[in-house]
C-alpha cells in the first residue's frame, strides 16, 4: 500500500514552544486584516475547478501571464501533488535536490518515483549549478523538482542557472517539465529587489507557489500552479476536479482581498524581514566559536551549522529544556549539525529572546 512517510516537521503543527524558531514564515494575517461588508453575500456553492477568475487574474498579473495560465490548488503542496501525480507515477523519474522540503520528496516517495538527487551542501552556500543537474538526468527524467529560494536555505537559484538548467532539459530531456516552487519569492528584505519569475524561461517551465509563506495566509490553503503549455493546464484542472472539485469560494474571495493589499502587505513584512535579518546576523557574528551560517537571498528561514565541539545531543536537550525549537536539519535530509533557523515568525523583540536562549543552549553544549 502507498503510503506517506512521516516527518518529524509534523511537530510544527503541534503545541507552540516558548521560542519558536522552527517555522518558515513570516507573521499571520488575521481575518479582521482582509473582512470587507461585500464578503456577507458570498454564496457558499461550489467554486470552478480552475479557481476563481478574479484570484486567476491576480495571480496571473504578477506572472505575466493570461488569467487562463493559472490554476488555483488548496496550498502550495496541491500544486506540487498534482504535477507529481500526473508527471511521475510509477516509477516515473524525478531530479531533484537534497536538503528538500520534506513534504515534496516524501510526495515523490509516495508515488513510487525514481528519484535522483542533486546533493547542495552548507560548505558550499546551497549553490546549485546547471552541470551538477545535467548530470542527474537521462532520457527517462518527467520531472525536474527545484525550489528557489531554497527551503530551509533561502538561497536562490540565479535567472541564469536555471536558464542553463532549460537548456540543458531540452537536449537531454526534451519531454520533461521543469518545476519550480517559487513559494519565497517575493519575500524580500527591505530594499532588495524582486526576483522574476522563471516561468518565462521555456514553454516546459511551471510556477509553483503560494500565500503561506510571504504574505502570512496560510490558513487560507491558497496556492496556484503557473504554466505556459495548455494541455498540461488542462490535465491539471481535471486532476483537481477529480482531487478536490473546487478550492472554498470563501477563502479564494479572502485571498483576493490579500491581493488587493499585497503592495502595504509586502511592504511591512520587507522591512520586518530586514530587522529580524539583522537581529540574526549579528547572533551568528556574536556567537561564531559555537555556530556558522549561510545568509539567505530571501525569505523568512536560515541554515545554522553548529560548530564540531558543540555536542548535539546536549544541544538538543538543552533546547528542549529551554523550550526553543528549530527545525532540524535531518527533516530535509541536511546533515545533523545544520538547522533551520526562522527568523520571520517572531517580533524583534521575541526574536532577540529566542535568540538568547538558542545561545544558551549552544553554550552548554560545548
């Protein structure tokens, strides 16, 4: 029988810890922030399966793309889920990275997929390069899975890598899509600019992403899948009919709001970013005997490394007994020493008290 395998990052969903340091974005929306007097009349059928066409159109404007180029999926996973399904069942062949968001290789496992991976590495800075991926692919490769930026890294894969990557998917593997999970893009710090889109780089490049992350709304279970090529749309909004019939009407009408207010939303969580950033930096520097980093290009999430003198397992008790968590980095298939940091969650104020802790605990470890 199929099954999912489990993942300790379960635990995030559980009871909130005193320091919260595990989790990977940034700070919740509330419903009172998008309720709006239209939003009583809202009749409580049935969605399309394509989603709602002023949340496509929304969505689309930001890809520059037709609102017929986009599917709306309950969260970003349902996206991921459906390519997957469709793509590489049965044995299907996947190339894709370690560490990984859990939640996409186990979807992988769980299908039965032929996955190949592409190792990027902490003393490497997460740097992905066109010809560490050509050389997982064969004429078998259906699916090409990569996140930018990475998740726990927040190191983005450069416009022109994955242009390189197109390339050479086109001369290897003509057939196969390139997936891309473009869930941290716009999460930006302070002035930094917004990356574009990498839809545009060939007709077999999808956009994967959601509100969970960036824009704090992850309790609207609001994701989308971006493509240029109308078959696989096609496949994709059938696949979700057959899946979930429709995303809630009410939260796709909320998610609409979300957008209409992106510009103010965005624009205080930038600088909110840039603050606990900072706040993280200065840590890393002030406590480098005992740990090490890889900035992130962006995002709300962090790789820590704890340096070879910190002992682990007394690292982690010590967490626990000071009720801090992190996201360890063994949940991604990263090595033990590495975790993920989430500096995006918390205030700055709580931030710096987390951070007191977590230095606590790394000091009695070593």
């Amino acid at each position: 029988m199929p099954i999912f395998p489990r993942n300790q990052i379960m635990s995030l969903t559980a009871e909130q810890p005193r320091h919260e340091l595990g989790e990977s974005y940034g700070p919740d929306l509330r419903l009172a922030d998008l309720l709006t007097p239209e939003l009583a009349d809202l009749e409580l059928g049935y969605g399309t399966a394509a989603g709602d066409l002023r949340l496509r159109t929304a969505i689309a404007d930001r890809h520059g793309v037709p609102p017929e180029q986009v599917v709306v999926t309950i969260g970003g996973m349902h996206g991921i889920f459906l390519l997957s399904y469709l793509l590489a069942d049965r044995g299907g062949q996947v190339v894709t990275t370690a560490p990984l968001f859990p939640m996409t290789r186990n979807t992988y496992e769980s299908l039965g997929a032929d996955v190949r991976v592409v190792p990027v590495t902490f003393d490497d800075g997460y740097q992905l390069t066109a010809d560490a991926v050509r050389a997982q692919l064969t004429t078998d490769t259906k699916l090409v899975s990569l996140t930018t930026p990475q998740n726990p890294s927040g190191v983005a894969v450069p416009l022109e890598t994955l242009q390189e990557i197109v390339i050479a998917m086109t001369e290897v593997c003509p057939d196969a899509y390139l997936m891309l999970d473009e869930t941290y893009r716009v999460a930006a710090y302070g002035d930094d600019p917004v990356v574009d889109t990498a839809v545009h780089l060939g007709p077999k490049v999808v956009s994967v992403a959601s509100l969970s992350k960036c824009h704090g709304a992850a309790g609207l279970r609001i994701g989308w899948i971006v493509s240029t090529d109308a078959e696989l749309l096609d496949q994709l909004t059938t696949a979700k009919f057959n899946t979930v019939v429709s995303a809630s009407p009410v939260t796709e009408a909320l998610a609409v709001r979300v957008f209409e207010r992106e510009d103010e939303i965005l624009a205080v969580r930038r600088s909110w970013l840039a603050e606990n950033l900072a706040i993280t930096e200065d840590w890393v520097r002030a406590n480098s005997d005992v740990v090490e980093w890889v900035r992130p290009d962006a995002g709300a999430l962090c790789t820590i490394r704890l340096k070879d003198h910190v002992e682990l397992d007394r690292f982690r008790a010590a967490s626990a007994d000071l009720g801090v968590r992190v996201a360890d980095g063994d949940w991604f298939g990263d090595e033990p020493r590495v975790f993920r940091l989430g500096f995006g969650f918390l205030p700055a104020g709580e931030l710096k008290a987390a951070l007191d802790a977590l230095r606590q605990a790394v000091h009695a470890a070593h």
